[in-house]
C-alpha cells in the first residue's frame, strides 16, 4: 500500500512540473527598422509588417524599442518611418523609449545622454497617446547601465523622474551579427545562403534559451521569466514564425514587459559593474561572484556567420 502510494505521489509530481508553463516576453530594439543597405520605404514596412503578423499568429504582445533618430533623414522627418511607429501601435503593440541616436550611457556624459532620452520620446508618445497605449518602459542602448554604482544610480533616478521603468534583458544574443551575414546574402539573392543562416540562426537561439535557462536554475533554483532581445530586421521578420515555434515547443507561453516584470526575479541586486553589456542573469551571476567557468556553456555565434558579417 505504501509502495503505491509513493508511486502515486511521485505520478503527480512529475505530472505537475511537466505541466508548469514556462513564460518569456519578446521585446524588439532599434525601431522603425535595422537594414543594411538603402532601401525603399515599403521594405521597411514590409519588415514591420511580418513582425507583426508573427506576433498576431502566436499571441506574442510584443514591444518595440524605438530610436527617433531613424524617423529623420538628412534632418527631415520621413512620414514613411512613423508610419512604421504608427503601425505598431495601431496594432495593439506598446513603444518604449531606446533614446533618439542609440547612445551609449558608458560614453557620454550624464547630460547629453539625458538630452537623448528627452529626444527619444516625441513621435513614440504622441502615436502611444493616440492609440491609448502606455509609454512606460526604457531599454539601454548597448544593454550599458552604468560603469559603476553611482552612474547606473543617477540614470535610475533620472529615468523614475521622467516616468520611465527600466527594462532588463536576460536573454541576450548576437542576433545583429545573423541579421547583417543574412541581409547580405539577400543582396546577393543567395536564397541558398539564407536559408543556412536562417537555419543556424534558430538552432543558436533556441540554444541560448536552454542556457539561460539552466544559468537562472543555478540562481534562483527555478527556471524565471524570461525577455527575449531582438532586433527589428529582415532576418527576425523571415526566421521569427520559426522562433516562436520552437519556443512553444520548449513549453514557452508568451507575455507583455509589464507582466514579465512582476517575477521577483528582476529585484535582484547588481554589485558589479563594469563596460560590459550582457544580459541581466549574467549581471547577477557576476553580482553573486561567479566566475568565467560559470560563463562557459553560453553558445558562440558560428564562425561561418561571423566571416559573412565582415
């Protein structure tokens, strides 16, 4: 009897952690779009678009992290890139502020990189007022936060003075390096090419997901949940559907920036700074004082990738 019991309650066990669902919010930086050559307008939008049309397929309330200086050309607003801006919200997506040029906090002064969040905010507010969308959340250009206590400090005071949330990444990646090696090949019309890419790429993400999962198991003795960095780019608009998918398959449901935020997880004091810009999970693991051999297992980008992006 007590044998079959025992086997019972092991039964639920199992039954009850297979059954957890594990949680990750997709964000994309460096809106309107990422390209590498001069394109049309409708490229662009054809960019935002299949995003976008990715999201709607899997439920995925993404948000996009937007740099206004993209919005001018030669000084001259392009309604065609607000329009990418506009589709975004019109669709049910939130903005946040990823300041007007991409700056780096580690390489300007507090000043002028304040001017840049300041700057960062028109057109991102306005069509967020438009639609009754929030305009909450912050994401560091660079991932960079601060050199030291004191300058990551000042920028945390500054950013709840103007109304902003930051938003840490913990699965942070190289998906920049894919997307340059892929647009690339699309220039050569190399399908080929890209399907190699495309096909590397997702092996590779997949494998940075089950990384950080097990880095955050060695922290927090459970798998938290997760935010996905990614870049709004030809490579993310072809690859994301199979993105998503294998995601689904690992046991991911997909969540907003705010509700990923409430995990307890994000409180997790930093100790350390340095030039760095990594993801948050290794920030805490420095923070607790891991060492390299912690680091080890986080997957390289492929060598190949790395020679075509050159």
């Amino acid at each position: 009897m007590m044998k079959l019991l025992l086997m019972l309650f092991l039964s639920l066990v199992a039954a009850a952690s297979f059954g957890q669902t594990k949680q990750m919010a997709v964000t994309v930086d460096d809106l309107p779009t990422v390209v590498y050559s001069k394109e049309t307008p409708d490229f662009h939008m054809g960019i935002a678009q299949q995003l976008i049309d990715t999201f709607e397929r899997y439920d995925i309330p993404a948000i996009g992290y937007v740099n206004e200086g993209k919005l001018y050309t030669n000084g001259t607003l392009d309604s065609s890139q607000v329009d990418i801006l506009e589709l975004w919200v019109a669709n049910g997506y939130e903005l946040g502020n990823h300041t007007f040029s991409h700056a780096s906090y580690h390489r300007l002064p507090f000043q002028q990189y304040s001017a840049e969040v300041l700057n960062g905010a028109k057109y991102s507010r306005m069509l967020s007022d438009k639609y009754n969308r929030s305009f909450t959340y912050f994401r560091h250009p660079f991932l960079h936060i601060g050199t030291s206590k004191k300058k990551a400090d000042s920028l945390s005071r500054f950013l709840n003075k103007q109304g902003y949330i930051e938003a840490p990444v913990t699965i942070d990646n190289e998906d920049y390096i894919f997307a340059k090696a892929y647009h690339i090949a699309y220039s050569k019309g190399d399908n080929a090419l890209m399907g190699k890419i495309g096909k590397a790429y997702v092996s590779y993400m997949v494998d940075k997901v089950k990384y950080f999962e097990w880095a955050s198991k060695q922290l927090f003795d459970r798998n938290i949940a997760q935010t996905l960095l990614i870049h709004a780019n030809l490579l993310n608009a072809h690859c994301l559907d199979d993105l998503a998918e294998a995601y689904q398959e690992l046991g991911y449901e997909f969540i907003s920036q705010s509700k990923v935020l409430e995990d307890e997880a994000y409180q997790e004091p930093i100790t350390k700074y340095g030039s760095w810009g990594i993801s948050w999970i290794d920030r805490w693991a420095l923070s607790r004082g891991k060492k390299g051999d912690f680091f080890e297992k986080d997957p390289r980008t492929p060598e190949f990738v790395k020679a075509l992006a050159q």
